[in-house]
C-alpha cells in the first residue's frame, strides 16, 4: 500500500484516543482548562455517566470570537508563551483536548471575554467546525460536549455502566478541588445534587486541610499532621493521618506537582519508605502532598494524559518526601488517631435484636435515644442523647415489672435478694474490707491532667494499664507501648554507634546482570555504612565480604539480589535498611515487658511517662495502636448520661 496522509478528522479522533480515554478523561482536561482561566467557580453535569452529556461552566476569563476559532485547532494553546515545551506553568498545555473532543462528540463552546459586550458561541459536530455565532452568557466560559463516542461507537461499546463512568468523574473532580482550595466546584448527573464544595477560607495550608477534610472525611481532618519542608527551592507542603489512621489500599493518598494530580511512582515509593517503620505490609497511610518544583527541573509531558511526571533530579525529591513525612510523625510525638478510641466504642456497642438467649430473652440496643439535633431516624439503637421512654425497647418494662414481682414468681422481692446478698447470695470473690489509711504513708499523685496519657490507676488482666486524664481515660497495652520504647533506643544507637559488621569466613560470590552488579557497586560506600562491605569481582560478579550483624545467618544471596532490583526502581538501598528495623523490631518485640507480669503504680506512670517523650509510641513496631483512649463524654453516652 502506498504511504498516505490521513485525512484531519481521522487524526483528530486517533489523538482523541490518547487524550480522552473516558469521559472523566474529557472532564479533567475541561477542568483544567477553567482553572488556568482564572475561574474561582466550576459546575460540572453530567447525564448518563457523561456519555449523553458533560457540561462544565466557569467564572473566568473568558474568550473573544477570533480565539475561540483557534481554540478547537490541533496545536494552538494559550498556556506556553515561549517555545520551551519544559517551562509549562499551567494545568494543561498539549492543545488537543478540545479539538479532540470535537472530533468524537458534538462540541459546543460559549463564552464571553471579560469587558466584552456579548457572548459567542461555536459547534464542532464530529470534527466539522462552524463559525462563531452570537450568543447569550453571563460570564466566563460553557462547554457541552454531547453524544461522546458517537462518532466512535467502538469506543463507546468499551465504556463501563453510568454509575461507574459518574464515579470516575466525581474522583478527578476532586482531586482537582484538592489542588485547588479557593475554587469552589459542584457536581450533579442534571437532576439531583452531588458534590458540592465552596471555596476554603484562609492561608493555603489550612484551606487545604478544610478541603481535604470535605473530601477524605472529618476522621482526616482531625488526625492529621502538617507537613512543610523546602529543599533547594523545591517545596512540599501537606498533611499526613497518623500511623494509626490507615486504610487497606492506596486510594486514599493524593500526591500533587505544581498543582497538578500525579501517580507518580517515585513519590508512592518514598510515602511508602517513610512509613515502613510504622505500618503492618498490607496498610496504607491517608495523606495529601503537594510538591512545588522549577518547571525546569520536571516533565510532565511523558504521559498524554499528563498523569505522571519525570524528575531531574529523582533523589533530591524522595529524599526531601522521606526525610519531611519521618520528621512530621516525628513532632506528632506519642500520638495516636480519634479513630482508635471511636472504633472502640463500637465494638462496646450491644448487638442488634433478634439473637435470642437459652433463657428466652432477647439483647436488644441501648435504652438511649437521640434528642434534639440528633439523627433524623430517631431510632433507639442510636449512640448519645437523653433517655427517653419512647426509646424503650418493645417488652423491656413488661420483663422489668416480672423480675421485680414478689413471690408469685417463685422468686422473693428484689428488696430481700439485697439484703440478703451478704449470706447466701455472696459474690464469688469479696472485696477486701476498707482501712482508713493513714496519711503519713500516703504518696501525692500528680494530678489526672497534668499528663498527656494521665495517672495509672490500675492493671487489667496483668495486660493492659488503665490511666485517668483530664477528659476520660487511656487504656493502654503494656506490651506494645513497651516494644516501641526499646525499639526506638536501638535504633537511636544505631545511629549513634553506627552498625556492627560481622565478617564472613568465606566471601559469597553473587553473579548479576552487569548493570546491575555497577549500581550496587557505584553504592558501595554507602552500604558499607550500613554494615554491607562488597567488591567487584570481574563483569557482573559482586563479592561479599562482610555483613550486617544483626543480620545474623541472613540469605546474602538474596538480600544482595534485592539490593540490585531496588537500586534499579528507587535509587535507594532500601531493602538493607528495612531489613536492619525488621531485626531490631523482632529484639524489641522478646526484650519488651511482656503480658502477664504485674506493674506497681509506679512502673505503670513510669512507662507512660516514657510513652510522652518518645516520638512515634502511639503505634508499636506492627503498626497496631498502644493505647485507646475514651472521652469521658462517650462513656457518658454509653450509659446515657448524655
């Protein structure tokens, strides 16, 4: 066949192809677009998961007859005022998106420049441009683009049902609104409302935190840790959940550049490197980071839907990610998520009605309903407000009044079983008989609230310790508030001592890949710091000469295999370094006060008192939580105080 140029609405829809994948993929890139434009409102509808319809409507600046002709033309853009492809400061840049949007759907575009008298409006139906027409608008700019994949039915056919294609919407929607605090942005399918944001309020760091907590939920919002941190003119800036506030996939972490929504590999690496040390394998943290950077120093056009980005410098940026969130986690001290204690109060919450016992009764909830402001279903079974008799549970008096009956029900009255709890009815084990104490040996406790995690009161179960503060009570797990404890003295001596190497009787030959067996090697005097002594021994053969002592009878062979593969993908030695805390959180764990051993009060306020003043105690080395604590207004609700 001889060589040929494709005809102009073919190209467009093979860059359609590439661009707009989807109709979220079409929403992002008009998104994009208004908020270059300065726009400070975006309301967003789409019908039939985008496919019938996808209107996005903004504030901003608005375009004369003249430009809007050559926004629908490949190629023609506002955002690149040089010709320098790397010095790209705005959202989007490729110059295809509308064009190509045009040439799959019907494309309408209305818009009205600011200080301009009227608006204009022009159609591209399957690639076909027309010219501009008057029009009528307000302000700003509408596009609609309608039929999406008409022109493509193939397409149209690989697209998932509304629902799904709506939610793919709504996530790029707000992970934008994330980016982009003062914006405010609404969401609906055309009939009724979905996501509504206004603009946040105040400097960018908090408005963050407001936006983010409308999106990621109030749990975030409160158990979050702010993170800034500049690094040679490169800034990142975010907030990260607690240890303890962690979710079982990725979903939750948001990683920006210069505004703009990656997934970008190398940053998912160092969030994950900088919470190897406190999250179990298979949990992820919640967190949102914005990374400031020269446009000169990142590419963001390695991918067409500019979803990744590519790095000058790829160490400066992991470093600075690590080094910011470690040192973040670090102020928040001891520390540990509202989630820990919620989620306890829901396991103390009864079990739903139905189940029936051997003795014929029925568990029913709580006797405690809301009252006023409460939830809208008014339901007994709810957690907080004041008792009240319509909250009763069905058959609840009826078993109160037999129980109290007198003889007729074979029992004697509830007055005489009280009074005769003393013989015949005793406990199973009696108090000890009260002594007045005398005051000459009484100790001064310090005050419930003049300590963080408060004053020990007693040891359940020779297993957990029960604390009293200002606001409730902190019960904590002697055994993991412990392990944490010795876990961050040998790592701090560590640091201090440096690691003790072990030499091997005979030196371990390991063959490689000789690219690989050069980025171990060119690393070498780091790894020697870490314990790891190794030298080359001809192409693609590393030879180990001394290793880690804590390593103890480690598999060199595959530490060294691991090294290599890491050392391609992150430019870090971090399967050394993990294993090293993996050996010291194991010694922790066998050198920690175990469960079954009995504390006096003061090594119980002792322990507490060190749980304060060393960072990251709110979790042990497994990622689980040390301590649960219980507002003093909960517990209330659990009894219906309140």
């Amino acid at each position: 066949m001889p060589i040929r140029l494709l005809p102009e609405t073919l190209v467009n829809r093979i860059a359609a192809g590439e661009v707009v994948e989807r109709p979220a993929a079409a929403v992002k890139e008009l998104v994009e677009n208004a908020i270059d434009a300065g726009a400070t409102r975006i309301d967003v509808v789409a019908r039939d998961g985008g496919k019938s319809l996808i209107a996005v409507t903004d504030d901003g600046c608005g375009m004369t007859p003249d430009e809007l002709v050559l926004a629908v033309e490949r190629h023609a853009t506002s955002k690149l005022p040089g010709d320098d492809l790397l010095d790209i400061r705005s959202l989007g840049f490729r110059g295809e998106a509308l064009p190509s949007i045009g040439a799959v759907s019907c494309l309408t575009i209305t818009s009205r420049a600011r200080d301009a008298d009227s608006a204009w409006s022009l159609t591209v139906d399957a690639g076909a441009k027309g010219q501009p027409q008057p029009a009528a608008l307000a302000q700003g700019t509408r596009i609609e683009v309608r039929d999406l994949f008409a022109a493509v039915p193939a397409r149209l056919k690989f697209l998932k049902a509304s629902r799904t294609e709506y939610d793919h919407i709504a996530d790029c929607l707000e992970r934008l609104a994330m980016a982009h605090p003062g914006v405010a942005f609404t969401l609906s399918d055309g009939g009724r409302g979905g996501l509504r944001l206004s603009a946040a309020q105040g400097d960018l760091l908090d408005a963050r935190l407001t936006r983010l907590g409308a999106l990621m939920g109030r749990d975030f919002q409160e158990n979050a840790v702010p993170v800034t941190a500049v690094r040679e003119e490169v800034s990142l800036a975010g907030w990260i959940g607690l240890p303890t506030l962690h979710r079982p996939t990725a979903k939750h972490q948001h990683l920006f550049v210069n505004g703009r929504p990656v997934r970008d590999k190398l940053m998912v690496g160092a969030v994950r490197a900088a919470y190897a040390d406190f999250l179990p394998r298979d949990r992820h943290p919640m967190l949102a980071l914005f990374l400031d950077i020269d446009p000169q120093e990142v590419d963001v056009n390695v991918h067409p839907a500019k979803a990744e980005v590519r790095f000058r410098d790829q160490g400066l940026v992991r470093g600075l990610i690590v080094g910011s969130l470690k040192h973040a986690l670090a102020e928040a001290g001891h520390r540990a998520s509202t989630t820990v204690g919620l989620a306890t109060l829901g396991a103390l919450r009864p079990e739903p009605a139905g189940d029936t016992t051997d003795s014929g009764f029925t568990p029913s909830p709580l006797p405690y309903g809301r009252s006023g402001g409460g939830s809208s279903s008014g339901t007994g079974s709810g957690w907080g407000g004041s008792y009240t008799p319509a909250a009763v549970p069905r058959g609840l008096a009826e078993r109160s009044a037999a129980f109290q009956a007198p003889t007729q029900t074979g029992l004697p009255p509830l007055q005489g079983r009280l009074s005769g709890f003393g013989n015949g009815f005793a406990p199973a084990a009696r108090p000890p008989e009260y002594r007045v104490p005398d005051p000459a040996t009484l100790k001064p406790e310090p005050p419930p609230d003049s300590h963080p995690l408060g004053a020990a009161r007693a040891q359940v179960h020779t297993t957990y310790i029960v604390a009293q503060t200002r606001e409730g009570i902190v019960i904590v797990d002697q055994h993991a508030a412990h392990e944490r404890l010795v876990y961050e003295r040998m790592k701090t001596a560590l640091l201090e001592g440096g690691v003790k190497r072990q030499a091997l009787l005979i030196p371990e030959l390991i063959e490689l890949d000789e690219p690989s067996a050069n980025r171990l090697l060119a690393r070498s005097a780091e790894l020697a710091e870490l314990g790891l002594v190794i030298e080359g021994f001809g192409n693609g053969c590393v030879m180990v000469r001394e290793v880690p002592a804590l390593l103890g009878q480690s598999d060199v062979k595959n530490l060294i295999r691991d090294l290599a593969e890491e050392l391609s993908e992150l430019g870090d030695a971090l399967s050394l370094k993990e294993r090293l805390e993996e050996v010291c959180a194991t010694m922790a764990c066998h050198g920690s006060v175990r469960a079954g051993r009995s504390l006096s009060v003061d090594e119980m306020n002792a322990l507490l008192r060190q749980m304060e003043a060393t960072p990251h105690s709110g979790q042990c080395n497994h990622g689980r939580p040390t301590y649960v604590e219980l507002k003093l207004a909960d517990i209330e609700r659990l009894f219906g105080r309140r």
